[in-house]
C-alpha cells in the first residue's frame, strides 16, 4: 500500500467560518430549505463558509510553503454583513445558491488578493475566475427541476473578520472540512 505518487496530497482551501450562533441561525431555514427544494443538495450548517480561494490537491510542502506565506498577510480586520440571497446558473434552476455579502466584500477581495498573490509565489496556478465573495447555502443535484419559492433567510448580524482559515476537505458520503490552520487579521505595523 502506499507509495502511489501524490497519495499524500491534501485537499485544501481558504475560507471564512461563520460564527456559530450564525450558523445555527441558519439551520433551521436550511432545513426547510431542503424540505422545499430536494433538487438541491443544502449545505450543513457546519460546513457553512465563505470561500477565499479553492486550493485543489497540493503536496503537503507547497502547502507548508503557502501556509509560511499567508503568515505574512498583513490586513487589518472588517466587518462582515450577509443580507439576502443570490444564484449562479439559470434563473429557474440555478446551479449554486447562496448568501449574499452586504458588507465587507471589499475586505473579502483584498484578503482573496492577497491569497492570490502568496499561490502564485509557491507556483500554483493562477485562479481564473473573478472573485465573488458569497456564501454558498446548496448546489443543484443532477436533475434538480425547477426552484420553487424559497423562505426569506433569516437576518444575522454583522461580525468582525479576525482571521481567516485554511481548510482540509474530506471528501466522502459527507464533506467534512477540518480546520487545519487560523491566520489572525491585524493592522500590521504602520
Ligand atoms: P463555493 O461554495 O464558495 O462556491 C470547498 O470545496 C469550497 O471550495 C467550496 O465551498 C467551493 O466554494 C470552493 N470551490 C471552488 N472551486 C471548487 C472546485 N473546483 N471543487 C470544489 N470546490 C470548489
């Protein structure tokens, strides 16, 4: 067993948690959520996340090299807002839906580029599609038909970004994702 070239590769990416009294907030619209749209596969509550910047399968020492990068990011910390929800895809069947980001977009895309920017300096491919901070709540199945009327989201209120987290993502019957790693948000020195 074992020695199959890449075996060992870790399955990472950057991300914002939600805080979790936010995160139950939300459980019980997703519930219902996947009561009323079964074409959708809704996120557990647990999983829900901001996504700064998917990593793919790297080598443990690219992601070691990344990691001693992303120490160095120096950004001060922001407010984040989530208002409202948004999709991707199709108007009727929408591939992705997700929670929009009233506040803090701009924070989010700063820390993106600055994550961008410490990949490319351990040579991973640049990121081709343009960054859209959203938090995805589910993802249409195969066939998922139509999206029918879906309950407003609850309001949550707005947090402080202290930090942001690389994740491990373990694939299987369910997605887990293991926090691997916390970088704290800070000023810097001026
Ligand atoms: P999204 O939900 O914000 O669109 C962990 O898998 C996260 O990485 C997902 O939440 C997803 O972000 C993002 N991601 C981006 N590209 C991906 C890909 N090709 N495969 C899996 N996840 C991807």
């Amino acid at each position: 067993m074992g020695g199959s070239v890449g075996g060992d590769r870790v399955r990472a990416f950057l991300g914002l948690p939600l805080p979790e009294d936010r995160r139950a907030r939300l459980a019980a619209h997703v519930e219902e959520c996947s009561r009323l749209a079964p074409g959708y596969r809704w996120v557990p509550p647990p999983n829900l996340h901001l996504t700064l910047r998917f990593l793919g399968s790297l080598e443990p020492e690219i992601l070691e090299r990344l990691s001693g990068r992303l120490e160095e990011v120096r950004q001060p910390p922001f407010e984040l807002e989530l208002d409202g929800r948004g999709t991707f895809g199709p108007r009727t069947s929408p591939r992705v839906i997700w929670l929009r980001v009233k506040r803090g977009a701009e924070g989010c895309a700063t820390l993106a580029a600055a994550i961008e920017a410490a990949s490319a300096d351990v040579g991973l491919e640049a990121e081709p599609r343009r960054f859209r901070p959203h938090v995805t709540l589910a993802r249409a199945r195969a066939e998922p038909g139509r999206l029918p009327e879906l309950p407003e989201p609850p309001a949550l209120e707005p947090w402080l970004v202290d930090g942001f987290v690389l994740y491990q993502s373990l694939l299987g019957r369910e997605v887990i994702y293991r926090e691997l790693r916390r970088y704290p948000l800070d000023a810097g020195e001026i």
